[in-house]
C-alpha cells in the first residue's frame, strides 16, 4: 500500500508544482536525464545479476515480448489508417505496449497473492518489460521520432543505451559476489526512478488538452488495460493449457497500466509528450480499478 500511496503522491506533487512555477520549465527534461542514466542502470545491474533464470518461468518472460509485438502491429496499421502522425503511434506502441510490472506491478503481486510469488514478477519484468524497452523500445522511439535509420546507426543506439549497457554488466558481472555497500548504493540509486519518474509524468500531466488526445489515450488505454491481457490469456490458458499461480500472475502482470520508464523513454525522443502524460498518468490510477476486476476474474478460474 505505501508504494501505491507513493505513486499518487508524487504524481501530485509534480501537477501541483508546476501549477505554482517554483520549478523551471526544463525540469522535465533533467529528471528524465537522471532516470535514464543513473536510476534505471542502478536498477538493471541491482536485479539481474541476482536474477535466477528458471526455464520452467519461458512464458512469464515472454509475455512482454509478445504484447510489445502486438500493439506495434496494432498500432502501426491502425494508426496509418486513422491518419496519425507517426510520433503519435510511436508512443502508442513505446508506451501502450509495455506495462509497469514493477513499481506498480510488484507492489500489486504482493498485495493480491503475496510476497513468495514476486519471483514470477522480476521475471516477468526484468527479462520481459525491461529487455524489450532496452531493445525493440529503442528501435521503436528511434524509427518514429527520427524516421529512416540505418541498421549500424540502430545498432549503435541501442549499445549506447546506458540502461542496455548496465544489462549487459550485470550478466557479466553474476559470477562476482557484490559487497553489501555496493548493492545498498545500487538500491538506494535505484530508489529514485519511481519519485523522480512519477513527478517528471505529473508535472507535464495537463488536463486541458484532455479533448486533443482522448481517442488515441482511449485506444492506448483499451489495449494495455484489457486488450492485452484478454490476447496472453487467450494464448496461455486457452490453446496452451497452462494454468496454476505463475499463469494467473502472468497475466495480472499482462494488464498493468503504462510503463512509466517508457513514458520517459517517449518524452526524451519527443513522441507527443502530450499523450504519453495522460497515457502514464490516467492509466496508473485507473488501473487500480481494473486490476481488482482481473484479479477476481482469474482467481475464479482456478
């Protein structure tokens, strides 16, 4: 619950103050400046090099591939036929496409089936949500910012992507013990993406273009909060067969709102800023709502 409470609070504070312009114009800007090069490196090295990869947790991990994979599908067809500009779809796919399996995903795994089953969220969230926002996420907001890319000049995006490059160091690093004050400050760095990414989202959260975004928000929303998840249960349950908890949470995972860190991601590249805030900072606490209705639904299956 007090994660939840974060959540809001600092959503608020971000409104709030820039309503009252004691913060610059430009704050944005830095916070997303800090989260992407010190917060999400902290957190990437911190839980993948304590990240035990179970083969049996395949489909956990998957499930963010496969819904990324169908919102650009979606999105990209969808949106060429609606005569979007192509920095709208961009954040459609960036940010409808991934799901806050962590900081709001974690907090909500623990409250509705408990703390011995938040092994299946990292999973789901470190080589699910977080690889595919440091790969396909890159080469999304690339190609629909920047149009045409050359494959090198993608390749070398993605490299130089510190959260993609503390990936690859924590991999190399998972046979070296880390002493304790390294993890405490790699936890406390870390620490600061939910407060600074929440408050980056409120202070550029304006209500009054609410009309201007309204079916694309609709359409985003539609798809992360219930599309989505309706498609991973459809393939898991329906035509696979699998069933138990971890099925149950992967789905729970599958319909968590935005993915805040994608939202950043969109905003540094400037994938309709405007929309990507009411798609983070609607479907956060709408979320709340529709994730007890799943909750119900799934457990109801067992």
């Amino acid at each position: 619950m007090a994660n939840i409470i974060l959540l809001v609070l600092c959503l608020l504070a971000g409104v709030g103050l820039r309503k009252n312009g004691r913060f610059p114009a430009a704050t944005p800007a830095a916070l997303n400046g800090f989260v992407i090069h010190i917060s999400l490196p902290a957190l990437a090295i911190l839980h993948i090099h304590n990240l035990k990869i179970d083969p049996s947790l395949a489909l956990t991990a998957a499930m963010a591939w496969l819904l990324f994979g169908c919102a650009w599908a979606l999105f990209a067809v969808t949106g060429r036929a609606l005569k979007m500009d192509r920095r709208r779809i961009g954040a459609l796919v960036l940010v409808a496409g991934l799901g806050n399996t962590s900081f709001v995903g974690l907090p909500m795994i623990e409250a509705y089936y408990g703390k011995e089953h938040l092994g299946a969220g990292i999973i789901a969230d470190q080589l699910g949500t977080f690889m595919v926002l440091s790969t396909l996420g890159i080469l999304v907001a690339t190609l629909y910012s920047s149009g045409s890319i050359s494959p090198r000049q993608m390749a070398r995006k993605i490299v130089l992507f510190p959260p993609f490059q503390a990936v690859v160091l924590a991999l190399l690093l998972k046979p070296v013990a880390f002493p304790a004050w390294t993890v405490a400050i790699l936890q406390k760095l870390g620490d600061t993406l939910t407060p600074l990414a929440l408050f980056s989202v409120g202070f550029q959260l304006h209500f009054s273009g609410l009309k201007e975004v309204l079916k694309p928000l609709s359409a985003g929303l539609a798809y992360k909060l219930f599309l989505g998840p309706v498609l991973i249960y459809l393939l898991y349950v329906t035509i696979l067969g699998a069933t138990g908890t971890v099925t149950q949470i992967t789905v729970f995972e599958a319909a968590m709102a935005p993915m805040i860190t994608a939202g950043i991601i969109a905003v540094d590249h400037n994938l309709d800023p405007p929309l990507v805030a009411m798609l983070v900072g609607v479907g956060i606490p709408l979320s709340f709502v529709t994730l007890y209705f799943w909750h119900l639904f799934l457990t109801g299956m067992a």
